[in-house]
C-alpha cells in the first residue's frame, strides 16, 4: 500500500512569540517539522507534501535540506486545517493508496503509533488518532459510538456534555487519498472559528455511509507545542527519554541528566559518557568509545575504543578511527584521523588528513584559512609534530616525518624527513645573571625612593 504525508507547517505560531516560524524552532537540535519528517518516514511513504504558509521560504529550505524529495506547497492565507490539506490536492492528483496528515508542531508521535493508524484502514474508511486527555483543555473532542467515530467537535463548537468527553482528536489522520480530497471538498466554514476544520471530514465520510475508527496512543506523542514554556518542558521529555534509551541500550552514562542528545544521536553499546557531554546534530560514538568530561559533539564519528575529551569539541566532518584520542582544548573540524593518531593537548585540526598512529603535540595548528579560501593539511602515517607547529596549509607532512617545536612549515615535508623551521637559538655567555642582577637592583632602588 503506497502512503503519501501531508505534514501541515504554514501557522504562524504567535503564541511562541517569535521572528522564526514554529516549526523551525528545535527540539533536540532538530527543528520541530524535521521531527514530524522522521516520524512519518516510519510509513515508508511515496511522497511526502509539507504545506508552508508564514515564513514559506525559511521552512521550504529546511523541509528541502532534510529530504530533497519533498514536495512543497504553499497556503498563502492559514484559513483551517482542512484548507491546509486542500493546498496539497494537487501534488497527490492521480496518487494512489492513503494520505496520512501530521502537524508540524507535534515532534512525539512515534513509528509504531503510525503503522498501528496505517494498519487500521483495513477496517476502516477514515482513521482518527485519538488519545485520551488528562486535561482535555481546548482539543477537539471525539464523539464516538462504542468503537465507531461519528464526528469529531472542536473545543470552541462543543456543548457541555461533549466538552466533559476526555477522548481528544490529535489531529494525525488517515484516509484513502481519493476518498479524504472528496471529503475536504465538501468541508464548510460556519463554525465558532470561520475555519475550515479537517475534523469536520468524519462526520461528512459518516453521512456517506462510510466508516471511520479511533487509534488511541499515549498522551505524552501527541504532545504540540505551542509556547516557550511547552518547548522546553518537550525539550525535557526529550532528553530523559532520550538518556533512559542510551542507558538500556547498554550506555554508561556517568550523570544522565547533564548529557544532552540530539533528536539522531547514536551512541554504541558500552560506550562511556562522563558528565556534562553535549551532542549536536549527526554524531555517532561506537561501541567501547569514552567521551571524556564537558566535551562538545556535532556532526562526529568516533569509532570503537577512541577517547574524547576532557573538554574536547568535534564539530562537523570530524572523522576518528578507532583508538584515536582527542586531549583537552582539541578542537577537529572536517577532519580524519586515522586509528590509533593521537591529538593530546591545546590543538586546532581543521580541513585535515591525519594518518594512523600520527602524533600531533600541545599546541599544533593546521592554519587551513588564508582569509578567503580553506585549504588542506595531509600528516601521513606515524609522523610526529612537534609542539607549537603550525601547519601552513596547503601542506604535506610526509609519513614517519618530524617536526621540530615551534616551527611554522609552508612547504611540504618528505616522508622520514626532519623539518626545522624556526629561528636558529643564540646563547649569551653570562648575560641572563647579569641582566637578573641589574632589574633586581633597579627594583630596590625604587622601593628605597
Ligand atoms: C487541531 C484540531 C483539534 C485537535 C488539535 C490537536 C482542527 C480543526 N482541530 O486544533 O481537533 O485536538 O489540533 O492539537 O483540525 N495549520 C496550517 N494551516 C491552517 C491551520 C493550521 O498549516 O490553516 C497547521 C498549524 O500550523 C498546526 C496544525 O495545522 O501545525 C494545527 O493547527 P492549529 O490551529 O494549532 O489547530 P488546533 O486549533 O490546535
Ligand atoms: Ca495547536
């Protein structure tokens, strides 16, 4: 069965008080319509449509940067949920199988809740999720006879007696595509909002004499977000959600509520995390590799048995092979290191090719930025930088060369080479004592006066 998502992303969401629009604000460092996106993809679909409205263009690239595929269509006035989907008619002209909405603002709904709403089409022309509220506030209510769906009233059009029904519409949905475009086309606007609400389709499909059924799932994955305050209390549901995973997935997490994961960290079994370790979007950290103590991860790869940190930071294109170790105040960014290369101390390895078993000393800067171009540094297998090199890239350090302390090298040094590039020393017989003995004797001069 081939399915197509409709992920509605065009409100404003003025409750957020806020210049970027909604859904764009992260979660986990991943916006809030990427976290719809990933969990839609659960459903394997053919094609996926996001329906942008306020910041169009902002949300359209971050929509085309997370799946290129991705159809985007625009609602230029926000006039109901079932306009919204409207907008997407056209993109899904001729698509056969099902469309299953999501919202944009709801990052929580997991896979197996979307293929339990998929799997219920078998039975049922129109598939509503609903969940069961704790405080059912102002969701709409759904008003169901035994296990059959009759319509679904919003909070505003309720009577009392419906308001009291604690059964919520999450607002996720599911119906044959053909089927769901006919619906909307008859939905009106003469409600407490003016809206046209996509709710209204199910008691539409009812008077059709077709059927529609309920998928309940736990409060909690319904979850929108709506205001500062709801983003970081999702944000905190997030990441102790987030750290109970890691630690049954056989993680050691030294302090679990001072790490933060990314929405698609992935940490390998027996890895070890020390406190106060922050993971950014795109990291990956293999079985039996330790991250060392306020260390700062984005866009990484560190293979098994490597050592990260104390306050080591990787950022994007940071590629470490296994046995590697990253020392404190190492910065890497777009960079392999090969297995077992060692950067210790105090060092910035950027735009970089280092070969296995590589010894980089405290203090060695790949200079991969001229001001207007970035360029590449090579360290081949089992070379050893001197303390205080800088690298003067583009630059070549052949394999098992060195560099003598403090030199800056611009050219390119052969393999088994010894390269020196540094003022030669001069020694002054006496002259360090004498000098002593003359700033001492000026001090006590000084203090006398
Ligand atoms: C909607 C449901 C309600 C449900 C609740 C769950 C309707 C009429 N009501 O109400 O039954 O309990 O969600 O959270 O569907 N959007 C657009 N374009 C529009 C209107 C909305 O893209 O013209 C998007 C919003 O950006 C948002 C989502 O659709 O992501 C839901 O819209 P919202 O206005 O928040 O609906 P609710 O009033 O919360
Ligand atoms: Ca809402």
């Amino acid at each position: 069965m081939s399915i197509s998502l409709v992920i509605l992303a065009a409100g404003q969401g003025s409750r957020m008080q806020s210049d970027l629009p909604k859904v764009l604000h992260k979660l986990a460092s991943c916006p809030l319509v990427v976290h719809a996106m990933r969990a839609g993809r659960a459903l394997d679909p053919e094609r996926v449509v996001v329906v942008v409205g306020h910041g169009a263009e902002q949300v359209a690239a971050v929509v085309a940067d997370e799946d290129p595929q991705a159809q985007i269509v625009t609602q230029p006035e926000q006039l109901g949920t079932a306009h919204a989907v409207d907008q997407a008619r056209g993109a899904l002209v001729g698509q056969a199988g099902d469309v299953v909405v999501l919202y944009g603002d709801t990052p929580f709904i997991r896979p197996e809740t979307l293929e339990a709403l998929q799997a219920a089409r078998a039975a049922h022309d129109v598939v509503v999720l609903g969940f069961h509220a704790a405080d059912p506030g102002r969701y709409g209510r759904l008003v169901a006879n035994g296990d059959r769906l009759e319509r679904i009233v919003e909070f505003k059009d309720a009577t009392e007696d419906e308001r009291a029904i604690t059964l919520c519409n999450s607002g996720v949905l599911c119906a044959d595509r053909a089927v769901l475009f006919d619906l909307i086309a008859e939905v009106g606007n003469n409600n407490a909002s003016g809206e046209y609400y996509l709710t209204d389709v199910v008691a539409l499909a009812r008077a059709k004499g077709l059927s529609a059924g309920i998928v309940t799932c736990p409060e909690a994955e319904t979850l929108g977000i709506n205001t500062r305050a709801e983003l970081a209390a999702a944000e905190a549901a997030f990441q102790a959600q987030a750290r109970r995973d890691a630690m049954e997935n056989g993680v050691t997490l030294q302090a679990p509520d001072t790490v933060i994961f990314a929405q698609d960290t992935f940490l390998g079994r027996d890895s070890v995390i020390e406190p106060y370790v922050v993971f950014g979007p795109d990291v990956t950290v293999e079985s039996g590799a330790t991250i060392r103590a306020f260390s700062h991860l984005e866009g990484a790869h560190v293979s098994r048995g490597a050592v990260v940190g104390p306050y080591a930071r990787l950022r994007p294109g940071a590629e470490l092979a296994e046995d590697v170790r990253i020392g404190n105040f190492v910065e890497v960014k777009n960079a392999q290191l090969g297995e077992g290369a060692k950067v210790n101390h105090l060092s910035y390895v950027g735009d970089a090719d280092v070969g296995a078993r590589a010894n980089l000393g405290a203090g060695t800067v790949t200079c991969n930025y001229d001001g207007v171009f970035k360029h590449r540094t090579t360290i081949g297998e089992g070379a050893f930088i001197g303390s205080s090199t800088m690298l003067v890239a583009p630059v070549t350090v052949g394999a098992g060369a060195l560099t003598g302390s403090g030199s800056v090298i611009t050219r390119d040094v052969p393999a088994g080479d010894l390269a020196l590039a540094r003022a030669e020393q001069v020694n002054k017989p006496g002259l360090g004592a004498k000098l002593m003995d003359m700033l001492r004797a000026r001090k006590a001069q000084k203090n006398k006066g």
